[in-house]
C-alpha cells in the first residue's frame, strides 16, 4: 500500500492554514492567540518529511513512464522538496525569533511574505499531484 497520497494532505492542510492565521495575525492582531500560527506551522513542516519519503518511496515504485509524466514528477518533486526545506528553514528560523521574543510588525509582516512563498510552493506541488493522479492516474 502506498502511504504517499494518505500523508501529503497534512502538510498541505497544515502550511494553508498557517499562511492564513499569518495573514490574520498581521492584519488583525488582536483577534488570534499568540504564536497560533507556529502551533499549526510546527505539525505542518513536520509532516513534509514523510510525505517527501513516501513520495520518493512511490517514484521508485513507478515503471514505463511517459517521458513527460517523468518530467511532470520530477516538477512535483523539484516542489516538493522546496516546499520541505524552505518548511524547516522558515520554522528554524521562527523559533529562533520566538526564543529571542523579536516580535514587531516588520517580524510579522516578513515571516508573513516567506510563509506566503512557502504556501505557494504547497499549492503549486498538491496541484501537480492532484494532476498525476486524476489526470495521468499515476
């Protein structure tokens, strides 16, 4: 059984919803818990990595591919693997922020602009794979 398309709605879900208590955090403060946005954005980073090794797990499985459905893989996992490391990098250096309590509105506003990159990213990899599957049914 492939684990892979079980796995990857987490941090989809996850990372979508921590670009939006971002964008409510900054643009209406008052109305959010401190740090909601690390709680979800924590399980969200998380969760990229075993849906990256499902995924390199479900690749190899793969066999007499279409040259441009390996080249449209290989774009899911050019993403998927942005969408990973810019994950862990962001959320190192979030935590790193909260450890040393900067937190103003220049904070809020930049870590909104690279959590609005990283949910593009997302976006841009579940596209690509809702693609593979419904389709090219891979």
């Amino acid at each position: 059984m492939d684990a892979h398309p079980y796995i990857v709605h987490f941090p989809i879900a996850l990372i979508i919803l921590s670009f939006f208590y971002q964008c409510l955090t900054v643009f209406m403060p008052s109305r959010l818990p401190t740090q909601l946005t690390l709680w979800a954005l924590v399980p969200g980073v998380l969760a990229t990595i075993p849906a990256v090794l499902t995924g390199e797990k479900a690749e190899g499985s793969l066999t007499d591919i279409p040259e441009e459905i390996h080249d449209l893989i290989e774009t899911h996992e050019l993403f998927a693997n942005i969408t990973a490391w810019g994950g862990i990098i962001l959320l190192c250096v979030w935590l790193y922020l909260v450890m040393k309590k900067v937190d103003n509105k220049q904070v809020q506003l930049l870590l909104l602009a690279f959590l609005g990159l990283l949910f593009a990213s997302v976006c841009v990899t579940g596209y690509i794979g809702g693609q593979l599957v419904h389709v090219h049914d891979i």
